[in-house]
C-alpha cells in the first residue's frame, strides 16, 4: 500500500526530489535573481550550470535586499529547462500571501521550496520597510505539509485540489548553541524538510561533529554550503559581516599569496567540495556573481556531471 498522498499520485514528482529519493550526491547552487525586470543575465549564469547540478536555488530577497521574485524567477528558470528550488522567505507574506504563492508554485509547476524565514530587514536596502514574520521556517514548513494534506491554514479543505510541495530548509552547523541547533533542527524534520542546505561552512570539524551527533539516523540529505570566495578582502569582509562565521586565517593567507586569488578561490572551494563529499549527502554552492565558475569548482573537486 503507498504512502503517497493523493497530490504526490497526481503530480509527477521533480527531477530534485528524484535524486534525493535515489541517494545520490547532491549539488545545487545559489542563482541570484535580477534587480529589475530583465531577466537576461540570471538566465545565462544558470545556463552554465545546466548538467552540473541536480537544482539551483533561487533566492528571496536575501539579506533583505529587493530582487524580482523568486517565484517568477523559479518559472522563467523552468521555462528554459532547468530546475529550480524557489526559496519562500516568512518576511515579506502574511498567511495569505505565503499560502497563494504557494498554490501558484504548484500550479507553475515548482514544487521544490526553500522554507526561510528570512533576513532582518535592516540587513537590507529598504531599511524602513515593514517586515510581516507572521510565521518562522518552521511554522512555514508546517503550512507547507496542511496544503499538501489538501487543507489550508485553518484546516478547511482545499476544493481545488492538494499541493505536492517538496520542502526543504536550512541549517547553520556553525551555530553556537549546539542545543539550540539540535532542537531546531529536530523540529524542522518533524515538521515535514526532506533536505537541508547548510549555511556557509568554514570549519569542518564542526560539520562532522553534526553530521555525527545530530543528523546521524534522519535519513534526510544535508547539503554543505560551499562560498567561493573571491580574494582575502572577501574573506575578511563575511568575517565582520556575518554572524557565526569565520573563515579560517591560513585561508586567508593562502589567498592574500596567491597571485591570481579568485583561482586559490576556486581551489580552496574545491577542496572543500572533497572534504563535504566525505561526510555528507550533497553541497550547495554559492558563487555570488561569479556562478559561471560552479563547474569549474566541480571539475576539480572531481564532480562529475548529473544525470539529465
């Protein structure tokens, strides 16, 4: 007997989730969506990825600074045969608007979805916005399992039919409350992610020791989030901007020697794909701008392309 819902017998499940049900080593990246309504260079970027990666993400108003919307990124990307993962951030919708773009997802056929929360929008270029956070990523993937149920948020039947959503969410192994991080991410698998894609990871070590004593036995695939980075002033730039990271100095040494630093950048993500390769089910890599080096990456790391 199956344990499918009657959505997931009616949709054709996503060639991403295909992959995660098969075990395979995952990779997706990071797609950055257009500021304005040309979505020209965004399409070429993930071109290049098309046959490198199982997915691409594309991002919702990351760290709160306006981008088209994921969504319609999401679609333009599938319309050009390629896979996307759309990211749905808490901070921007209310109930009804997460809900309705929910729907529409389904209806566009996306149905891989990122659960976030969201960044603070002081982060961003629109400071005296209003955030919503009506919901967290929790709650969010929670609503996510209602719709594909066939119910809404106040538990009244869908009429026009269940979703077949496939949600996922994210992790920061580097947090520095490992309870806090233990108890989050328990409530993020009981509440229905059937992946995880990490934040940037720059202490390896610290992975392991998640993968061992936290996600040991949930049987659900984490991605390790690979940063290129670009130069030893990048590197030190995420270490004052980003909270729970730090790039380790003997790489930013390596990149302030190196006499092309953007290719030490290269390598040292490479090797870092090696080192995830070893430890867990997938990388998500993010190239900020610079997405036309993903294979590259790949190429060294020892990637071999994807299945179509």
């Amino acid at each position: 007997m199956s344990n499918s819902s009657p959505a997931e017998l009616a949709f054709p499940i996503s060639r991403f989730q295909q992959a995660v049900e098969a075990k395979e080593f995952l990779i997706t990246a990071e797609v950055m969506p257009p500021k304005g309504g040309d979505p020209t260079h965004m399409l070429q970027m993930a071109q290049l990825l098309k046959g490198r990666v199982h997915a691409m993400n594309i991002t919702d108003g990351s760290r709160a600074v306006l981008r088209m919307s994921s969504l319609a990124a999401a679609v333009l990307l599938r319309q050009h045969g390629l896979e996307p993962v759309c990211q749905m951030a808490c901070r921007d919708r209310n109930v009804i608007g997460l809900q309705a773009d929910l729907m529409g997802a389904q209806a566009l056929g996306i149905q891989n979805i990122l659960a976030l929360t969201g960044d603070p929008i002081k982060a961003g270029d629109h400071p005296t916005a209003r955030g919503v956070f009506e919901l967290e990523s929790v709650r969010l993937l929670k609503l996510i399992d209602k719709l594909n149920r066939g119910v809404d948020f106040n538990d009244k039947p869908l009429p026009d039919g269940a979703t077949a959503l496939f949600a996922g969410a994210a992790v920061d192994p580097q947090c520095p409350s490992w309870s806090g991080l233990q108890r989050r991410f328990e409530r993020k698998v009981e509440a229905g992610a059937k992946f995880f894609q990490s934040q940037l990871i720059s202490d390896f070590d610290r992975l392991e020791k998640f993968m061992d004593q936290i996600a040991a036995g949930c049987n659900k695939p984490i991605l390790a989030g690979i940063f290129l980075l670009k130069s030893a002033k990048n590197a030190q730039f995420i270490n004052r901007n980003v909270p729970g990271v730090q790039i380790p100095q003997d790489l930013i040494d390596r990149l302030e020697r190196a006499t092309d630093p953007l290719d030490e950048g290269v390598q040292i993500a490479a090797e870092q794909v090696k080192l995830a390769r070893q430890l867990c089910q997938g990388v998500h890599i993010m190239a900020v701008r610079r997405e036309d080096l993903i294979p590259q990456i790949l190429d060294r790391a020892g990637v071999a392309a994807v299945a179509g």
